[in-house]
C-alpha cells in the first residue's frame, strides 16, 4: 500500500520546466527532481550505476577545482576593490 505522499509524487508531473536564456535567445528545458534520475528524449529515465558513479567522480573534481581558484580570484577582488577605494 502507498503512502499519500507516494501517491502525490507518482500522479503529479515530475518534470518541471525551466526558462533559461542562450545567446540572447529563450529556451524552455525540461528537468527533474528525482534523485538518481536524468531527462532523455522529454522523458524521465533511472540513471545506471556506472553513470551515477561517474557524475560523483566529476563533481568532486569540479569542486576541487572551483576550491583552487576561489583563493585566486578572492585576491583578485580584494586587490581591486582597494584600487576602487583609492579612487
């Protein structure tokens, strides 16, 4: 037997649109928000465990990267904020 919020999640639309805008242009995207699952062809789709394990890999990745030069561009922005405040 379900449960009332199972019922909810299974009846309601999953994919949700967003409006972001390209090169100047308005594009309507479809996205989910199930935890393990991707968009494929306007359809909801269970991602495998390899590419699950792939997109962890990649983020830890991306995120150690973001992490290095945030101390840079930190820096950056202090150096030139004190330039504006000398002005």
């Amino acid at each position: 037997m379900k449960t009332f919020q199972e019922y909810l999640d299974a009846t309601l639309e999953a994919l949700k649109k967003k409006v972001v805008f390209r090169g100047g242009k308005k594009v309507v995207l479809k996205k989910t928000d199930k935890k393990g699952f991707k968009v494929v062809g306007g359809k909801e789709v269970k991602m495998d465990a390899k590419e699950k394990m792939n997109r962890k890999k990649a983020a830890k990745k991306a995120a150690m990267k973001r992490k290095s030069g945030a101390a840079a561009a930190a820096k950056k922005r202090a150096k030139s904020m004190k330039k504006r405040r000398g002005m």
